[in-house]
C-alpha cells in the first residue's frame, strides 16, 4: 500500500520479493527462525538490492531511494552505508545496530513505533543523536 502512494505521487516505485515466495512463518515448526534467516539474511537481501538498483539505473534511473521494514532496514541501512542509494526511510528498524547508523552517509529517514521492544524509543533515539552530530 505504500508503494502504491509512492507511485500515486508520481514516482516508479518497486516492489521486489527478497524472501523469494518463503515469508518467514513463526508457526512453521520446520522452518525455525535462524533455519529462516540463513537462506533470508539482510546481508543477502542488500546484495539481491543492488541487483535491483543496477537494474534500474540500466532503465536510465539516476536518483533511487529505499524503504525498508523490520529485515529490510537493515538491508536500506546497508545500501546508504554504499552510497547506492540517495535517500532511504526504516521503519520498526530491528535489525540496525548503532555502529550500522554511525556509517550512514546520506539522508535517511527513521519510523519507530513507541511499543517496539527491538527498536525501542531510547535507541532510536540514539540513532536521532548520532545523525543529528552529523
């Protein structure tokens, strides 16, 4: 539904399935969450998005940005770190560490919920500081 926005704005929005078909499921007892997470890494879903990107500036695309939810913002924290994007938005960002926020070089939006246990209001405001100082 927001990338629908984002397009309605005017703006090609993309959608990918970095999860290939295979949400993680909690109530899937043969597939447990760390099986899950080694087939559906971040670190892989950043390598699968610079395929996308690549792909899009193929297109004549010069100006990219990215969103990304739970997994996927640490994915977007990865594609600023590279500069292979220029602006990104995370939201409920569980997967983000300080040190990963202390590598962004470029404007980057942050979405936290005040009930979120992983990304909590007192770390996300660190994260607020560390930008800010930059």
């Amino acid at each position: 539904k927001i990338a629908d926005k984002v397009a309605d704005a005017g703006f090609y929005a993309v959608v990918p399935d970095f999860f290939n078909g295979e949400p993680y499921d909690p109530n899937n007892p043969d597939r447990p969450k760390d099986a899950w997470m080694k087939d559906h890494s971040p670190e892989k879903g950043f390598e699968d998005a610079k395929l996308m990107i690549d792909a899009l500036k193929s297109k004549g695309f010069s100006s990219i940005g990215a969103a990304g939810f739970c997994w996927g913002a640490k994915a977007v924290v990865e594609l600023t770190k590279a500069e292979l994007i220029q602006a990104a938005v995370i939201l409920h960002p569980s997967f983000v560490t300080v040190a990963d926020i202390k590598s962004v070089k470029l404007p980057i939006a942050i979405l936290g919920a005040a009930l979120d246990h992983l990304a909590s209001p007192a770390v996300l405001k660190q994260f607020d500081d560390i930008l800010s100082a930059n």
